[in-house]
C-alpha cells in the first residue's frame, strides 16, 4: 500500500525558507514521478513542482529560482526546499507519487506553510 508522509511545514516569515519532506514506502519508488502540489484556502490545488525518475525537474512558473525538489532514491524521500517565501505561498503541500507505467497517482495528507509576519 503506498503511503507518503509530509513533514518539515510550520510557520515561517516573509523572505524565509522552509525544507518539506516527504517519505515514501509501499511501492518502487525508483520508478516513479514525484511532485509537490498545494492548495490554499478557496483555491484549487497546484502544481508545484515535480521530479522525473532519472531526476528532471519541472516547475511551475511562479516557483522557478526560489523553490528546489529533488530525491534520494536511496532513502525513498523527496524534497522541496523552499526560499525567499512569499505570504501568497500560504497553502497545505501535497506529496504526490505517480508510476511511470501505470499512470497510477496517490497522495499524502499534506503539510501546513504558513508565511506570516
């Protein structure tokens, strides 16, 4: 069963950096496409970024220069390192997984980020 555990978010301030983890088990995680998603309040959720399994990255326009995903296949985690945050990036993030031969995707619980002085 594939499960994806969120952690690292919390309360920053504007102008900050926050580094989101996310632990993956249950599935070939070598193998799979990986993402952070977000959703803020009243808003529908969106693509942050996300890393191939060979390591190619692809963000979303408002994130490039300041967010950076990568992955340790070795510890089955990925990350979203995350700087010069903005109140707007306020959202819970979503660890998304998605197999590269079946197109099957599942999701984590999400983590809260909070930018506020």
């Amino acid at each position: 069963q594939v499960q994806l555990v969120e952690s690292g978010g919390g309360l920053v301030q504007p102008g900050g950096s926050l580094r989101l983890s996310c632990a993956a088990s249950g599935f070939t995680f070598r193998l799979y496409t990986m993402g952070w998603y977000r959703q803020a309040p009243g808003k529908q959720r969106e693509l942050v970024a996300t890393i191939t399994s060979s390591g190619i990255t692809n963000y979303s326009d408002s994130m490039k220069g300041r967010f950076t995903i990568s992955r340790d296949n070795a510890k089955n985690a990925v990350y979203l390192q995350m700087d010069s945050l903005e109140p707007e990036d306020t959202a819970v993030y979503y660890c998304n997984s998605r197999s590269t031969i079946t197109g099957l995707t599942d999701w984590g619980q999400g983590t809260q980020v909070t930018v506020s002085s």
